[in-house]
C-alpha cells in the first residue's frame, strides 16, 4: 500500500507519467472493437427480457427437494415453453414462464403441483400482463433519456460543451458494453437491471468529471505559457487522478463481485444476478471510458481551437529551438575534450634560430 500511495504521489507531481492522450487511436480502436462485438451480441441473440418487460406468469413453490434443472423440465413439459427457475432462500422455487393469459395460468400451475407432489394451493401464482411490461420499458427509456439530458447541460455550463459530448459517449459506450454482455451472457432483463444501469451511469460520471475538474483547474491561462499544449495537460489530469480513479474502482467492484460471483454463484441467489452484472461490466467500463475516452477525445476536440492549433506551434517551436540548444552544446563538450593541436604546437619545445647560436664556442664570444 505504501507503494501504490508513493506511485500515487509521483503521478500527481508529475514526476511520473504514461502518455494516454498520445496513444489515443489504441484505445479508440479497442472501444470500437468491444462495441462491435456488444452490437453483434445485441442482434445477434438480443436480450433475455423478463416477464416484467413481456408478460407471462410467476410460480412460487414452498421448500422442497425438487432441483432447479428437474423444475426446468417439469416446467417445460406443462407450458410448452423455456422457463426460469431459480432457487429461493427458504428452500422453495421461482419459476417463471413468459407469455400466457389466466386459464392456462392455472393449467400449468396444477400441472406443477402434480409433478412436485404438493397440494395446488400451496404454489402461488402471479400474473404480469404485456401492458405492464411495455408501461416499465417506456418509463426506462424516459429515464435514461432525461439522466442524459440532464448530464449534458451539468456539464455544458460547469465545464464546457466539449467535455458535454466527451461524457455523453463515454456513457454511451458504457451502456452499450453493458447490455451487449447481459446479451451475450444471457442474464434475464429485469427492473433491477435498469436501476443497475442507471447508478453505475452516475459511478461512470463521477470519475469523468473528477478528471474534467482537475483538466479545467490546470488549463485557466494556457496560452499564457508555451510549455505544454492542451494534450499534455490533459495527459497531467489523467495521471493526476489514476490512482484516485482506480480506488474508487475497486472498492466498488469488491462488494458488487461479492453478490454476483458468491450470491449468484455459489449461493444460488439467482435474483441477484441481474443487478450484481449490470453494476460489475458498468463500474468496469466507467472507470475505463472515464480514462481512456472521454478525457482523449476532449483533447481531440479542444486542439481543433484556432488558439490551441497556435499554442502547439509555439510549444513545438520552443521545443525545437531547445533541442537545437542542447545539441549545440553537446557539440562544444565534444569539440573541448579533443586535443588542439595548434596549442600543442605552442606549448612544445621551441626551435632556436640559427643566427643566435652564431660565435659560440670561440673565447670571445663575439661574431666575426
């Protein structure tokens, strides 16, 4: 822990860094590859909509010590239809059978009560007609539809409309990755999934805007200086935030794997399955759209700006100039650390002119 607070740290000072905005066509091209396939997903085995979206009947036996896949056959034998059974914590069952009206309601229910040797009365029967179902889908359309009307004008007017448009795909791509593997999984659709997608919306918006906040904060008078174009302090945000980000993450995911891996798993708690998913591949998704998407792609946008096109010139430029400084005072170190041979030339022994070493070795001394 203390080297994830010390890693932590480093990032937030900067002394430490990875490059997410300037690897963003990676991480566009993965999101693209993910939400092809949940789109394939989506029409290819489309979603397992429960009975509260399309209408049929819900059986509740008493405890008893039929299994979960004989109640699936008993189940299927009466209606001539797939049903699903899950296993409740009093011992007893949960079946549920899509599409039927009252007559045939208690047809199956007899015929249940036949094969788990209990008396007809004891199963409980109840009815969702197909108005209430579409009642439930349009009310969630409703709601998502306002949560993003409402998001986009938040952040329009506390940030700007640039990062509007970056959380409103961001969050689009949460919610298509979320339910292309409710579909691909195969998990029933149920109200809980909808209140599912809705709270880890707000998980998803949260991280994106602790970013926004931190990238408005350091980017107040950017064409002021012509250290760092917008990417790179948009860059600084991302790193500044990770570890935060990643926490909250965690600590989200942690209790949300708990209900579906040991509720839905091993406790056989079916009922949970559909809300502990949607919450897990959402929570996931949020923090790596919040990261990888949403941030990027303001970049993108913001350096289309007329100013933010100037500033990168004369960031670069600077840039250049210091390159050019450093190589040229690389050059001189080199150049000082090579033996001169003209100062060599000078330091040597001299040679003594031949007219001065004329009229020695006579007594006189003197020239002739």
């Amino acid at each position: 822990m203390s080297k994830l607070r010390g890693l932590g740290a480093r990032l937030h000072r900067g002394e430490i860094s990875y490059d997410f905005v300037g690897h963003r066509k990676i991480w566009y091209g993965v999101s693209i590859l993910i939400t092809v396939a949940a789109v394939l997903g989506l029409a290819v085995r489309g979603l397992n909509m429960g009975i509260d979206f399309q209408g049929g009947a819900v059986f509740t036996t008493p405890k008893t010590s039929v299994s979960v896949t004989q109640a699936e056959t008993y189940a299927k034998d009466a209606a001539h239809h797939d049903a699903v059974v899950q296993k409740l914590g009093t011992g007893g069952l949960r079946i549920q059978i899509a599409g039927m009206d009252t007559k045939k309601s208690d047809e199956i229910k007899n015929a249940l009560a036949k094969d788990f040797k209990l008396d007809p009365e004891k199963i409980n029967a109840d009815l969702v007609g197909p108005s209430w179902g579409d009642q439930i889908a349009n009310k969630a359309w409703e709601g998502l539809g306002i949560f993003m009307v409402l998001v986009v004008i938040y952040l329009a007017i506390a940030f700007e409309w640039r990062m509007a448009i970056a959380a409103l795909v961001a969050l689009i791509h949460d919610i298509t990755i979320t339910t292309g593997i409710y579909a691909l999984v195969g998990f029933e659709v149920t109200p809980g999934t909808v209140i599912g997608l809705l709270t880890i919306l707000g998980y998803s918006l949260y991280d994106t805007v602790v970013v926004f906040d931190s990238l408005k904060e350091q980017t107040k008078d950017i064409t002021k200086q012509t250290r760092s174009t917008y990417s790179d302090i948009a860059n600084q945000s991302i790193n500044g935030t990770l570890v935060r980000s990643i926490n909250t993450t965690v600590v989200a995911l942690l209790p949300v794997a708990g209900l579906l891996f040991i509720g839905g798993g091993f406790l056989g708690a079916g009922t949970l399955n559909d809300i502990s998913l949607s919450l897990f591949v959402g929570l996931a998704a949020g923090a790596y759209s919040s990261i990888f998407i949403a941030t990027p792609l303001v970049a993108d946008l913001k350096e289309r700006e007329p100013q933010m096109k100037a500033l990168r010139k004369r960031v670069l430029a600077k840039r250049g100039q210091a390159a050019a400084g450093e190589g040229l005072a690389e050059t001189r170190s080199v150049a000082s650390d090579e033996p001169d041979d003209a100062a060599a030339a000078v330091v040597g022994p001299r040679s003594q002119p031949a007219s001065r070493n004329r009229g020695r070795g006579r007594p006189s001394g003197k020239r002739r």
